[in-house]
C-alpha cells in the first residue's frame, strides 16, 4: 500500500516500505501543471508502476487547505 501525506511544498511517500519526498517542483515538471491542480491520482501514478485507482481524484488545493 502507498501512502502520500501532502502539503504545501510537495508530496511525503511511503511506497513498499521505502518513505521518500516528492518535491512540488519536480511534481510540477513531471504533470506539465501547477502544483495545486495536480490530483492525488497523478502523483500516485508518478510512484506506482500500475496502481488501483478508486474514488474520485481531488486536487492538491483542495486536500492541503
């Protein structure tokens, strides 16, 4: 199971036991987008090679409120 904890300066993950720090920069030149429109759904895609993606993807904006 991957977990993402966001915040205003990027993504902190832990995926198959391994916790590193996606930065909002690198997110941003990964997606093509600015960091708050960015969804939870893209920046699982960035760590997981082919995740379940269940429920409706939400915007960075709106989780870090």
């Amino acid at each position: 199971m991957t977990v993402l904890s966001f915040d205003e300066q990027g993504v902190d993950v832990v995926y198959e036991g391994t916790e590193f720090r996606l930065e909002k920069d690198l997110i941003e030149d990964a997606t093509q987008k600015s960091y708050p429109d960015v969804t939870d759904h893209e920046v699982l895609q960035m760590v997981e090679p082919d995740p379940s993606l269940s429920g409706q993807p939400q915007r960075i904006a709106e989780i870090v409120r």
